[in-house]
C-alpha cells in the first residue's frame, strides 16, 4: 500500500461511525457442524471443539479449532471441508500446547488466521495463571484468579506443518489478535483488546513493535454494555476491513455484529452494526459457558459471508449472511 505506518497518527474517531441496523444472520444448518468427538483417543477434545479460526486453502474450508480437554486445557484441532458445511476432522491436533511453557499453562485458544504472500499466520491468545499473590490480566466476574493472557502465533503454508513463534507481545496482557490482511510498506498490522479497549500496533518481525493506537469506540449500545471485543479476522473489501465483533451486555450474553474500519487509516471506525446472531437455540444457551456465540473466523464465499463461531464454549456452527444484506 502507498502510505506509511508511521505516518498513522490520527486515532479513530468515534464521532464519525454510525450505527446500522442489519439483518440476522441465518443459521446453515440449524445445529451444530463441529461437536466433541467422545471416544478416549479423543481426550484431548471431549468437553469443547469451538471458537474456530477459517481460511480457504487448496479450495477447501480450513477451520483450525479450539479443544478442550477434561482438565479445560485447550489445543488447536484441525477440519476440512469442500462445501463448508460437512468437515472432516484429524485424529490428533494441529497444534499442541506445550506444557513446559509458563505461558501456556491453561494452553492455546482462540486463533484467528490471516493469509499473507502464501503464509497463513494463526493468531491466538497463550492463557496461563501469574503467580500466586499477584493482578489478574483480565478484569471480570473472577478477576481474584490471577489470570495470565498473551498474543502468540503459529504460522503455516499447507495445513500439515507450523512453526512456533511463542508469545509476540511479551509485555502486554491481550486477547483477540488478528493480523491486517496485507502489509503497510513492509509492516505487518496486529489488532488486539487490551482489557477494555481496541487497538493497533505494527511491526516489522514480531519482536519489536512501533505506533501503536486505539480504536476509539462509540457510547456502547445496551447490549456492548459490558464489554466489546475483536471477533473474526479483517476481511478486504471495497469500503475498507470488515470484521466481525463481539459484545457482552450485562447479563453476560455474548452477541456479534459487524464493523467496518477505514483501510487507509486503520483505527478509524467508519460504521458498526446491531447485532447478526445472538444465542437463540438450546445449543447456544447451554453449554461451559451458557448464552455465547463467538466467532474468531469468517470467509466470503457465493457473495455471502460465512461465519464460524462457537456456542456455549462448547460446539461450533456457522450462519450466513449475503453481502448485499450488508452494503
């Protein structure tokens, strides 16, 4: 692209995004596409396959999975699919936590993949426990239990191998990153949640970071009341990055709508939407974590956006929403 990150200085403003009233998103199909496979080979995922990250790759649906164990350590699984509906999924994970790593004591959850110059960079948060006695990385409910969260990535070109890069963002407790779909003069772009804000940080090897901003969000509405949090991966389009986002209202019910951030000044929040899905259906209510629909993926297919999220931390499904519905 033609301009520099450096020279992104102005921070989004809030004044200039208006909200928009969209229609639902439908479920296709109305249950699940992904629930835990219960046999003892599959220990590693018996109490939750959800929050799934999605790419396209050799023309198939590529969902790189959260799963839970019995102990609520979470792994990376793995499906495939050529309609994306039907998936078949691998006998053991694409990516394993490493129970050495202090910063992986409770694993690897939520990725969000985006493809760069044939590399698929698979952002996930790395959730561990600080020391007894110590603060809590996340504020909440249970913000007594010292909760420790960080950024980390794998990367891949084929689905079949990854590379470890550990922890990118060593000194900053984060949740909910995503990489920019292309690079700024050489630099790659990563948007994050730093407890309750939004915001945007550049670098050039994942190690050192400059510029980093804040993506000013409007008076939340009723159901944002809560929290508001970064969901799918950003999406190019004509009108700048779509993604999907999160919000909490405050009975703690998770609800996604849409958001829509300018391309060519990154931070600036250009509209955001009411809600596309909301926990309606059994499987949505009930679960590890009742009322919750999350999604960390969506695609574009058939001029329709195809979105992957989990359910009640437990399962996961997809619902549908033509873009002409949005634009």
């Amino acid at each position: 692209m033609a301009f520099d990150p450096g020279e992104l200085k102005e921070e989004g403003k809030a004044e200039a995004a208006t909200y928009r009233v969209l229609p639902k998103a439908q479920r296709e199909p109305d249950e699940p596409i992904i629930a835990p496979r219960q046999g003892n080979q599959y220990w590693w995922e018996k109490k939750g396959t959800f929050n799934p990250g999605v790419a396209i790759y050799d023309n198939k649906v590529v969902l790189i999975y959260r799963a839970y164990d019995e102990f609520r350590i979470s792994r990376l699984g793995i499906a495939k699919s050529d309609d994306g509906v039907h998936f078949t999924r691998y006998e053991l994970p694409a990516v394993d936590t490493d129970p050495t790593d202090m910063d992986e004591r409770l694993g690897i959850e939520d990725p969000r993949i985006t493809e760069i110059d044939g590399t698929y960079y698979i952002v996930h948060t790395a959730a561990s426990y600080h020391a007894v006695g110590t603060v809590s990385d996340i504020s909440g409910v249970m913000d007594y239990i010292p909760w420790r969260v960080r950024i980390a990535m794998h990367t891949t070109k084929d689905f079949k191998s990854f590379v470890r890069h550990d922890v990118i963002l060593p000194e900053v407790p984060a949740k909910n990153g995503c990489l920019l779909p292309e690079k700024i003069n050489g630099a790659f772009g990563l948007y994050y949640r730093q407890r309750h804000e939004l915001k945007l940080a550049f670098t050039y090897d994942f190690m050192s970071w400059f510029d980093t901003q804040t993506i000013t969000w409007p008076v939340p509405e009723v159901w944002q009341s809560n929290k508001i949090g970064l969901g799918s991966q950003p999406i190019i389009c004509e009108q700048g990055y779509l993604l999907i986002y999160h919000a909490v209202d405050q009975q703690g019910h998770y609800r996604l709508g849409l958001m829509l951030l300018d391309r060519y000044a990154p931070t600036k929040l250009l509209w955001y939407s009411s809600p596309i899905l909301e926990p309606e259906r059994a499987w949505e209510k009930k679960g590890y974590v009742p009322n919750v629909v999350y999604s960390c993926g969506a695609v574009v297919k058939n001029d329709e956006l195809w979105i992957y999220y989990g359910a009640a931390d437990y399962v996961t499904g997809r619902a549908v929403l033509p873009l002409k519905d949005i634009w």
